[in-house]
C-alpha cells in the first residue's frame, strides 16, 4: 500500500529550530498549524487568497480548526470605512471597498467591486514595512506573477507603495470542496475523478514552470462560483517555491500542514515537487471516504504514520470503492519520492480515464457527509475542551497567585507588628 521502509521520526538537528505558526487564514478566519524554519531559505509565508464563506459555515473538513474568536466583532460600516481609510487613492478610484472579508499578521483581505465593470475581486493588502510581510510578498508575487491558467487563481493587477503592497486577484465565490460535497445529494467516484483532474492540471502547470505549491489541502481548493459546472481553483501560495531553469531544483525549507506534510519533508532531506503528489494523494483520500489517512493528536504518532505511509482501507465507505481507485491513492502515498507518479502519469492513470466516462456509479455521498461531519463535530467539541481546559489553568493560576499575595501580606503584616512592638 505504498509503504517504503519504517523510519522513526528524528530529533530536530541542534542548529534548526521548527517554529509552530498558526496559519490565519484571511477568507475564513480559521487558524491552521503550520510548520516552517527560522531560517527562511526557500522564501515561505502563510496567508491565504480564495474565497470567503457563508456566515453559517463550520469547517467540515479533515485538517481544519476552528476559530477562536476572542474579540467582539466591529459594525460592518465601521470596519468597512476604517480599512478604506488605510487604502492607496489609486486603489480606491478604481474599486469600491465593499467588505473586510480576511486578515493575517500582515495582511488584510477585502472584498471590492470594480467601479466600472461592476465585477467583484478580492484585494490583498500587505504591510511590507517589516520584514516578514515583505518575505511573504515577494514570495507570493514571484508565483501570481509567472501563472495564468484556468484552475489557479489569477492576480489582476498590483499597487505598490512604500508601506504597503495591494494585490488585486480573483474572487472565488463557489465556496470550498468539502462545503461543496455535503451541500450535494449525490457523490460517487467520477465526481471525485472531475475535481482530480482539474486539480491536476493546476499542478501540472505549476511543475512544469518550476513552481512547488507546498500547502495543497482541501482548504486551499475553491469554487470559483456557485453554479453547478464551476471549475474548481488552487489558493494559497504563501509557501510556494518557484525556480527558475537552470536552479537546483531542489528545495530544503520545512513547511506545510502536519497531516499533509510528505516523508521526506519530515526527515528533512532535500526534497523536490514530488511533495505535491503526496498531499494529492491525501486529498484523494479524503475525497473518497470523508476521513484522514493520517490522523492522530500527537504529532510524533501522526509524523510516524507518515513515515511509515501507515494508513488503511478499513470503515465505511471503503468496501465500495473501486480497486482502481485505492492503487491511484497507493501510487501517490508513496513514502519513495521517486516512485510517487507525477501529476502527467496521475492525469493518465486508469482510474482517472475510466472513471471520466462512466456514467454508472455508487453513490458515496451519504458515508462521505457523515464522516466529514462527525470529524467536524469531534473537532468543535477538542476545540471548546482545549479552551476549557485553558480556561481552569488560567483560573488555577489566578487562585494560587491570590494565595502568594495573601501569604506575602500576611507576612508582611506579622513584621511589622513585630517591629513596631
């Protein structure tokens, strides 16, 4: 089942250090874990450009957290007019600042509409006077600026000044994969095996330019718009690496989110655009059963899983699913990197050309809805007990600090009386 040989997680060598980022994801709100070096060397960054989701929206999704909202939501119009305030009159003349719809440690994301055209458009603005929100930038940038193809969101145009950049992209309003799948009454392989293969040819294209995405998830998989026959759009490339011919292509930064992370990221060899493949594979999973191949709270357990490409078959709706299917996502969960296909070979497996012309097939959907639900349910109530459990250390704490106080005054109270008498 695409196993390669057992490898135990390793120690982190004493001159790297793996910082724990929590991703903020500016559409939605939601924070991610994600791993990255101190030492930047491949240029990474973490915020997101897709689209924004409904109001009742829960992360339904393997691999997604919840929100922890900490601070009382400002009046729309207040919000509306403080970040117009803070936009370039060049941006403002050309669009009109409809809604704060994202926001990241140096970046804000707002909904506008062309005044001309009426067409709507998402506008990143990023605070590139420090170092960081310039790293994140430039990253981003160098990726939007090479690309244009169908299934990749699309950078429009750009406003630079001397604190801030303002990046004008597509507004994808379909919502997200997962949304998408439990929203549906029906779900079989061949409605997997269409959002496979534009998803494919995204990355494809991405490789063939030198270009490594990094963070492929479900999250990062949006709808361009509600209708039926929408095509499906890669996000995020906050942790995109692009090379140009002739560079090593090589890349050596640890990043990416823990449940989609490959073997060979996690042992920290030099690694290529085969990661892509793996978290390929991940989604494939997750599209077809609505579970996470690897999965644990501890993240040793979950990265030795990973190390030993240890995931199984077993549960609903597995018995249901084609044999075909099961070796695409074997050939992908590959902890071999060089015997992981490429998104070419993917594109011409048989279980993706087959699958294209079947018109017969089981319906999924029911065994899919309920496990994404459930995770969702799961994850809500490990996210309320986290807090919780926040909540009385903080309480603890709180006591035995009145205590130290009061034994301090008390103290103090003895002494003096002992001094005055």
């Amino acid at each position: 089942m695409g196993c390669g040989t057992s490898k135990v997680l390793p120690e982190p060598p004493k001159d790297v250090q793996l910082d724990l980022v929590k991703k903020v994801e500016p559409y939605t709100g939601h924070k991610t874990d994600v791993y990255k070096h101190f030492i930047k060397d491949d240029g990474v960054g973490a915020l997101k450009t897709g689209c924004p989701s409904p109001p009742y929206h829960i992360q339904p999704y393997p691999g997604a957290h919840v929100a922890n909202h900490t601070e009382p939501p400002e009046p729309r119009r207040t919000r509306v007019a403080k970040y117009r305030a803070k936009f370039d009159p060049r941006v403002t003349a050309k669009y009109d600042i409809k809604a704060l719809i994202g926001r990241g440690s140096f970046s804000r994301v707002v909904r506008v509409e062309h005044k001309a055209t009426k067409q709507p458009y998402a506008i990143k603005m990023i605070e590139t006077k420090y170092r960081e929100g310039r790293e994140v930038c430039e990253s981003e940038l160098c990726v939007l600026r090479r690309v244009r193809h169908t299934n990749i969101i699309q950078l429009i145009e750009v406003f630079e000044t001397q604190e801030r950049v303002y990046m004008v992209m597509e507004l994808a309003t379909g919502g997200e994969l997962f949304d998408r799948i439990i929203a549906k009454g029906s779900f079989t392989e061949r409605d997997a095996t269409r959002v496979l293969q534009m998803v494919l040819d995204g990355v494809k294209y991405l490789h063939t330019l030198g270009i490594t995405h990094r963070d492929l998830k479900p999250e990062n998989l949006l709808y361009y718009h509600p209708g039926t026959d929408s095509k499906i759009m890669i996000t995020d490339f906050g942790l995109a690496s692009a090379r140009k011919k002739g560079d090593d292509c090589l890349m050596k930064t640890t990043c990416g989110t823990p449940e989609y992370i490959a073997p060979e990221i996690l042992v920290r060899k030099p690694y290529t655009n085969s990661v892509d493949m793996w978290a390929l594979g991940v989604i494939s999973y997750i599209l077809l059963s609505g579970t996470m191949p690897f999965e644990d709270d501890n993240r040793s357990r979950l990265y030795r899983q990973i190390l030993k490409g240890k995931y199984s078959y077993s549960g609903e709706p597995w018995p249901s699913v084609s044999n075909l299917a099961k070796d695409f996502i074997d050939r992908l969960l590959t902890v071999d990197p060089g015997a992981r296909m490429t998104a070419l070979q993917a594109l011409k497996h048989p279980w993706v050309v087959s699958m294209a012309a079947s018109s017969s097939m089981k319906n999924l959907h029911r065994s899919i809805s309920q496990n994404l639900l459930k995770r969702a349910s799961s994850r809500c109530q490990s996210t309320k007990s986290a807090q919780s459990t926040r909540s009385s250390r903080s309480t603890r704490s709180n006591k035995s600090r009145r205590v130290r106080e009061r034994e301090l005054r008390q103290l103090n109270l003895r002494y003096q009386q002992q001094y005055n008498g």
